[in-house]
C-alpha cells in the first residue's frame, strides 16, 4: 500500500441513476457534468456499469455513455465498471472499445463482469440466439484479449478498429471466481464491494497469492469500490442517505423504482429484516461529515491495501452529490499532507 494515502488513486464508479421526477436525459446530462468536476479534482477514472431493465439506472447502452462522457473531458480515464460479457459477442466488445480507444487514445478502460447485470428474463432477451453462459466466461475473456492483440493481424476474424490498441482490461467480481481468473491471467482487478462485502478479503487475497506475471502486469494490481455520501455534518449526511436506502431496499424486494429523494427517517419504510439486510449488503459504505468519512476510507485502504478505491455516492440531489466527491477528494489530500 502506498505511505501516503495521497499517492492512492481515486476513482468513480457513477450507476447513471435516475432520479423520481426526472428523466435519462436529465441523468446525462447530470453525469457529464459530475465526470468534469471529477476531472478537475483529480479523480483517475470515471467508470459506468451495464444494468438493464431497471427503472433506477441509465447506462444500459454502456459504451455509448462512455463514449459521451469521454467526448465531454479531456484527461480523465472513462471506462465500464463494468460491461457484462455474457450478454456480448467477444468480437463486437473488442470493436466497440477499439473505437472508443481510437476516438480517446489512452483513455479507455474495458472493465469486465460475468454476470448478466439483470433478471434472468431480460438476460434471455439480451442473448437471443447467443450460445453459452456465464461458464464460458474464462474462454470469452481470452478471445476478446486475443482479438484486442496485435499478433491477431493474420488471423481471418480481427476486430477493426481494436486490434493491437491499448485498451486495458480489467476482470471485475462479486466473489472469488474473477479474483482467480484476473490473478492466472495476470489481469488488474477490482471487487465491487460496495454492494458484496462479505469476500472482500478473501477475493483480494486469492488474487495476490495467485497472480501471474503477464504481458499486461508484472504484478497484482486491485481495487474496490465502496459507498460513500459526505456532506458538511454527519446530520445532513445521513438524511442524504435515506436515498440510498431506499434504494436498496427495492433491490432487497426485487422491486425496481426511480431514485427516491431522501426522507427525515426510514421509519415505516423499510421492516426490521430489510433493515439488516440493506446495512449488511453496504457493509462497505461510509456516511457522514468530511473528517468522518475520511478517517473510515483511510481504515478501508489499510485494511485491504488496495492499489486503487472506487467511489459510488448514491445521492439524490445533484448539487449534493458534487460536494460528497469533492469533500472526499478534498478530505484525504488533507489528511495525507497532514
């Protein structure tokens, strides 16, 4: 781990939530904005995730929404936290992150996941006549990184634009599963921590014992993702978060609304087993004022020794979202130079 938690990269994670009331126009707009205040502040990368079918979040055609938010900065990193590949033909990721990488040189990350991002239903009308599953994953990978190399120019299948660019590929994960695949084929990976803690440390840890040098790393590099909503009180923080919990408390319910503007309590909202279930699930979300969230994220980065921390604020007002990254961003530079 870095000595300094200033030498830490920081990075994005934004659910292109939206918001009751508003529209996926509005959630654009709202993210192009919020990636150029991330790039102002020093933010390393500002990732997008492929969900489909869920009425709280926009970026389902993932790589168009990068493509927009890349084309609305300049030095940022803009890539997907992550694209589904069971839901894609290796072929058509590679061509699609190729031009991307084309159009934005050295500012495209390709984040790979092996879920669908979706109820089994839409993952059906996702694939249509696609062949396979999510255990074809390993196999998938390798293609698309074979498609992605320069050394597939005499191949009879090339991806065009694609081959030969630098596109980094990250294998993301829930589990332990991709922690073992990034680690045998010496891929950076990151953990989405944020909503499954509980194999935080144990997918960290296999990765690092297993890491295999490669021509892509020479050694592990990880990251996770967790929940953060900061604000100038622990007060005003905490009722920003009753957004966030309402939200997940659709998703412990299998029900899926807009993002929900915040509420003075969570009382009569959510039963005591939802309850538990939600603070479980976002073991890894740290809420409060600026001095506060900073001391808890600086525990999180010593425990695990991360290379790299994801950020995701679920936080209903824009204006006040703004500030959470900001303060953070803000909060840890002091504390470093302290």
């Amino acid at each position: 781990m870095p000595t300094n938690i200033h030498k830490l990269p920081l990075s994005l994670l934004d659910l292109a939530p939206i918001l009751e009331g508003h529209t996926p126009a509005d959630t654009f707009r709202s993210s192009l904005d919020l990636a150029r205040h991330a790039e102002q502040w020093g933010y390393t990368r500002y990732w997008l995730a492929e969900h489909h079918n869920m009425a709280s979040i926009a970026s389902s055609a993932t790589a168009v929404l990068i493509g927009h938010i890349a084309g609305g900065t300049s030095t940022i990193r803009v890539g997907s936290g992550g694209i589904m590949l069971p839901n894609h033909a290796p072929l058509i990721v590679a061509e699609q992150f190729g031009t991307l990488a084309t159009l934005y040189p050295g500012r495209i990350d390709l984040g790979l996941g092996r879920a669908p991002g979706t109820d089994p239903l839409t993952a059906q009308a996702l694939r249509r006549d696609l062949q396979g599953s999510v255990n074809d994953f390993p196999q998938n990978v390798q293609e698309l990184l074979t498609y992605l190399s320069a050394e597939n120019r005499a191949s009879k299948v090339r991806a065009i634009p694609g081959e030969g660019l630098d596109v980094p590929v990250w294998l993301l994960g829930s589990s332990t599963y991709s922690a073992q695949l990034a680690a045998y084929l010496g891929l950076p990976f990151a953990f989405a921590s944020h909503f499954a803690p509980s194999q935080l440390q144990a997918a960290l840890h296999l990765y690092r014992e297993n890491f295999r040098p490669s021509q892509y790393l020479t050694e592990p590099y990880a990251a996770a993702c967790v929940n953060v909503i900061a604000a100038d009180t622990n007060e005003a923080a905490e009722q920003l978060a009753t957004s966030f919990y309402q939200l997940a408390t659709n998703i412990v319910r299998g029900t899926s609304r807009p993002m929900q503007p915040p509420v003075a309590s969570m009382q009569g909202l959510w039963s005591e087993m939802e309850e538990e279930s939600v603070r479980m699930m976002m073991a890894y979300s740290f809420i409060g004022s600026a001095a506060k969230v900073g001391k808890q994220v600086e525990q999180f980065v010593q425990a695990t020794q991360v290379n790299e921390l994801l950020v995701v604020s679920h936080i209903y007002d824009h204006a006040a979202r703004l500030r959470s990254y900001e303060l953070l961003m803000s909060t840890l530079r002091q504390q470093a130079a302290a």
